[in-house]
C-alpha cells in the first residue's frame, strides 16, 4: 500500500487551517519540513497528525511555547480540556459496515495513526466474522 502524499493546499485543507499557519508551524519547527524542495515538496501522513496535535493543543488555549514544550516530552501531556457546547474535537470515525461506525479520539486514546488502523482492521474482521457465524446458522 502506497504511503499518501499531501500538496500544502491538500495539508492546509485537511488540518482545517490556513496556509500561512501551516508554514508558520513548521518555521516555529513545530511540524517536520516538508519531504523534497521548491515546488516538488510533499507532505506525509506524519505532516498532517502533526498539525492536527497543534492545533488541538492551541484550540485548548495552549501557548505555542508549551505546545512546543509538550510536543518535545519535556513537559507533562496536557490534560484534556472539560467538553463544552460549541467545542471542536478531531475525531477518526471509520465506516465498518452500514450502520457501524468506529469513532475515536486518538489523542484521547494516545493511539498512533498505525495503532487506528490495526484496530480497524480488527474490528472489521471482528465484524465480518460475526456476519459469517450468523450466515451459517
């Protein structure tokens, strides 16, 4: 399977922010430099979970200093801000079949984007295993 690649429009697209921001955070060294130079620059899967972390952190009103601070290991995991109406949270939700949805908070979680998809992949088997059983009974 082919890693995805991102263009900065697609990363600045899917990270929900503006494109300048996206530089910013990675000027501040805050998110990985792309892969490659100039107009052949890329970005990966690793890219796009960076800048979702930071911005959920800056969302919670964490300074970039401490997200920073956070993002190094040098300082606690911050707690998770008390859900409020109107709040925002990146969530992964995965289709598994018609009317089953896996949702999860990966920060919550503290799951890597390859610990979601080794779940998925076991829920799914999980899933279809379950449908097998029912077919032959």
């Amino acid at each position: 399977m082919n890693t995805p690649t991102f263009s900065l429009d697609e990363l600045a697209t899917l990270a929900g922010l503006p494109r300048r921001t996206v530089r910013y955070y990675i000027q501040q060294g805050l998110v990985a430099r792309p892969v490659g130079e100039t107009r052949g620059a890329y970005y990966l899967p690793s890219h796009l979970d960076a800048l979702l972390r930071v911005r959920q952190l800056t969302e919670a009103g964490i300074s970039l200093e401490r997200v920073r601070e956070v993002l190094q290991g040098s300082a606690p995991a911050v707690p998770p801000r008390a859900r409020q109406p109107g709040s925002v949270e990146v969530r992964s939700h995965i289709w598994v079949a018609p009317g089953l949805e896996l949702q999860i908070s990966p920060e919550q979680a503290r799951a890597s984007p390859e610990d979601i998809r080794k779940l998925a992949q076991a829920v799914v088997a999980a899933w279809q295993l379950i449908q097998e059983e029912k077919d032959e009974k």
